[in-house]
C-alpha cells in the first residue's frame, strides 16, 4: 500500500477510537479516560494495518504490530489499575470546572480529536513498517534491542512507583528510589526510548521520516507532560521544589549534591536522613505512562 493509504487506514481507526472514547466520556462525565487508552490508540492502527495488508504480511509487520501491543496494552492495564475508581483526573475536572455549559462538546475536539491528532504523527514508525516491509538493515535490528532496553526501563520504574503508593506510610511523600533517583519521569524517558527503537526498526533509506514519531513523542515529554504534572506538584509538595534541584527532568543521571538551608552540600538521600522525610513524586496527578 501507498503512504497516503497506508495512513487513511491509520486515520480512519484513530478518528474511530477517540470518537467511540468521547462518547463514553460524555456519558461518564470522565474526560480523563483518554489517558488510560492512549496506548490503544496505537495498538488499533497497528493491527487495522495488518488486517489491510492480511493478503500480503511480511515479518516486520508482524514483528511492528506485536511490538505495539505488548507495549500498549501494558500501559493500558498499568494505568487502569492506577486511575479507575479515582474519579475524573484533577487536571481534566479543572478544565471542565471552567469550560461552560458546552464542555462536553468542546472536549471532543480540545482533547479527543487533539490526541488523536498526536498519536497519527506519533505513529509514523509504523506506517513506516508498513510501507516498505521487504527492507531490512542492521540498524533494524539495534532498533530492535533499543526497543527492548526502553519497555524494561519503563516497566520497572512504572513497578517501583507503584509499590512505593501502596505503603500507606509514603502517602504525601514523593518517590526519589531507585530510577526516580536518576530521573523524576523515568518512565516517560524509557517510553521515549522505546519509539527511537521503533523508529530505527523501522528506518530505511527510504524511511527516514519514521523518525518524526519518537522525536514528537520525546518533545511532547519535554515541553509538555513534565512541565503540566510539576507546575501542581511544586505548590503542593514543598519537598518536589528540592527534589527537582537535584534530580534531572527526564535523562537518567545520578543526582549532584546539592545546598541545604544551612549551605552544607548533601545528596538528597543524605538530605532524607537529616530531615526524616523522604521526598519524591507519589502524587495521583503524577506521570501519565
């Protein structure tokens, strides 16, 4: 199939979910339930390519679609279990405290049809795939072990997140364990790695535009979901302030010491100890991977 059809496809499965997700929503009076799917989105387009191409499947095309659907149905169930029974995520109730008596309308194309939007150039390592299947170079196959690096990278810190809520010792307090030590959104970065795998398991040299879809994946992350999740955590936790100076946004790298009230530098952990509270990011309103 042709580029243009390959992403009519791709087009057509997206406007269907979100559209399907927006009436779920209204109903539910949720908007925030987007999130939760986010990772589906990726995982229809994969499998509505396959089943356009179902007379003529190569392996990388089913190598691509199963790669998207262990990675997107993990991070539909991860975020299920963290979000559902929790209500409408505060961010989204916000907007709809001061959205109007039209918001459920307005949600459809301020959110839905926006994300949506997202995912389609996101997704151009699969349309990729899928428009030349017969290639395959060695820089596939690097894509292939990089992808695999990112989902163990985000999986374990997603997993160590989410034993550090259940004591309900750390409640209010903010995770700066293990990979939340080298990065306050390691999941973010090892989502992030994953795509670069993507796209270099989908890059040709025919195919170099495969590569737009991690670059707007990690852009998204570094201008847009770290700054939304820590403008609130910092008026809320006064910890995150310090555990922001000392912890890098989203590259994983050991923590520099840093100045405490009195001047002496320490390490937050040293930092932890003096002050017998332990800072970090537990909040609800925290990463969405």
């Amino acid at each position: 199939m042709g580029f243009f059809e390959l992403y009519g496809v791709a087009l057509a499965g997206i406007l269907a979910v979100v559209t399907l997700l927006w009436l779920v929503s209204v109903a539910v009076r949720d908007a925030s339930i987007i999130d939760i799917f986010w990772g589906v989105l990726f995982v229809v387009v994969a499998w509505s390519l396959l089943f356009t191409n179902r007379h003529d499947v190569e392996a990388k095309m089913l190598l691509a679609t199963l790669l998207v659907t262990i990675w997107g149905l993990r991070l539909a169930f991860h975020l299920a279990m963290r979000n559902l029974g929790h209500g409408e995520d505060s961010r989204y109730a916000l907007w709809r405290l001061h959205g109007g008596p039209n918001w459920w309308l307005a949600t459809y194309y301020r959110i839905y049809l926006l994300q949506g939007g997202i995912a389609l150039i996101v997704a151009a390592p699969l349309i990729a795939v899928f428009n030349r299947p017969d290639d395959f170079f060695i820089v596939n196959a690097l894509g292939l072990v990089l992808w695999a690096a990112g989902f163990s990278f985000e999986f374990v810190a997603d997993l160590q997140l989410t034993r550090f809520r259940a004591d309900p010792a750390n409640q209010h307090k903010v995770m700066d364990q293990g990979l939340w030590r080298l990065s306050r959104h390691p999941n973010y970065f090892g989502d992030a790695v994953q795509w670069w795998g993507l796209g270099l398991f989908a890059f040709t040299g025919a195919t170099a535009w495969a590569l737009i879809g991690p670059l707007a994946m990690t852009l998204l992350f570094l201008y847009v979901s770290n700054d939304v999740i820590e403008k609130g955590l910092k008026k809320r936790r006064p910890d995150y302030v310090r555990y922001v100076a000392s912890t890098n946004a989203f590259f994983p790298w050991p923590s520099p010491a840093i100045a405490d009230d009195t001047g002496e530098s320490r390490t937050m952990a040293a930092g932890r100890a003096n002050r017998g509270t332990r800072a970090g990011d537990d909040d609800g309103d925290g990463d969405t991977t």
